[in-house]
C-alpha cells in the first residue's frame, strides 16, 4: 500500500490525539470527512494502524519511577539444557515489565519497567528478573527525564 501525504498528515493527528472525530480531524486538515473515514479505514484494513491507545501520567498513577534495563542471556542453563531467547523474553514479560525487546548488539534483551520507588524496582530485579532462568547479567539505567 502506497502511504501519500495526506495520510501521513491523518497518522499524525491521529498519532497526537487518536480520541479525535473524523470530523475534527476533517477540519484541522482541511480535508473532506468522507476522505477521512475512507483512509482511516483503509489504513485499519492494510494493518498500518493497528490500534488506538492512550497516553498515561504515569506519575498519578503511583509509578513515577521508569526503569530500562539490559539483559545478557546465557543460553545453556545448568545441567546443559539450551534455553530460547524468545522463552526468557516471554517469561520477563509475564513478570510484568511494560515492553520487552529481543535486541541485537551487547545485550541481548531490554526491557523498561515502571515501578512506585526504587525498593519496588530493586525487588523486581533481586527477587523476579534475577531468577528467571536463562538471565545471566543485568544493567538498569532509570530515566530521569523525557521528552
């Protein structure tokens, strides 16, 4: 499917606010509501957008703390058994980190996790993320600021 310019002008008001009617978005663009409805929809149906979502104040929410963590992998565990990358992946993300990347370079995962304070952070990685199997080291950089 070809993406033109206008529909890259849609995903970007949808992209910043995807509550908007397809009238207001209609008329930031200055672009007719049918042409609207019409690309929304064929941009849904080719999978270009998958779904609408909301941005959280993750603050008010008790997690103000964000947390990205690297994870190198052993793959043989004791006794010889190989473990799978993706299988480690599953079950980090099953422990409740937001995002969970297979990633290339000197790691070989990354995960970001929000937490209340750091006693909650240090008791995910201590007692959680440490004993999964298959996870040899970790390195945790918290974010102090995002833009």
């Amino acid at each position: 499917m070809h993406i033109d310019d206008k529909d890259k002008r849609i995903l970007e008001v949808l992209r910043q606010n995807s509550k908007l009617t397809t009238q207001k978005i209609a008329k930031k663009l200055n672009i007719p509501i049918t042409t609207i409805h019409n690309r929304i929809k064929k941009l849904e149906k080719e999978g270009i957008i998958q779904q609408y979502t909301i941005a959280l104040n993750h603050q008010k929410l008790g997690k103000g703390i964000l947390a990205v963590i690297l994870i190198s992998v052993n793959y043989l565990l004791p006794g010889g058994k190989k473990i799978q990358q993706e299988d480690i992946a599953k079950s980090i993300k099953k422990l409740g980190a937001e995002t969970v990347y297979i990633v290339t370079g000197g790691t070989d995962i990354l995960i970001t996790l929000r937490t209340k304070d750091v006693e909650e952070l240090n008791d995910f990685i201590i007692k959680k993320l440490r004993n999964v199997d298959g996870v040899d080291k970790t390195q945790t950089m918290l974010v102090l600021h995002s833009i």
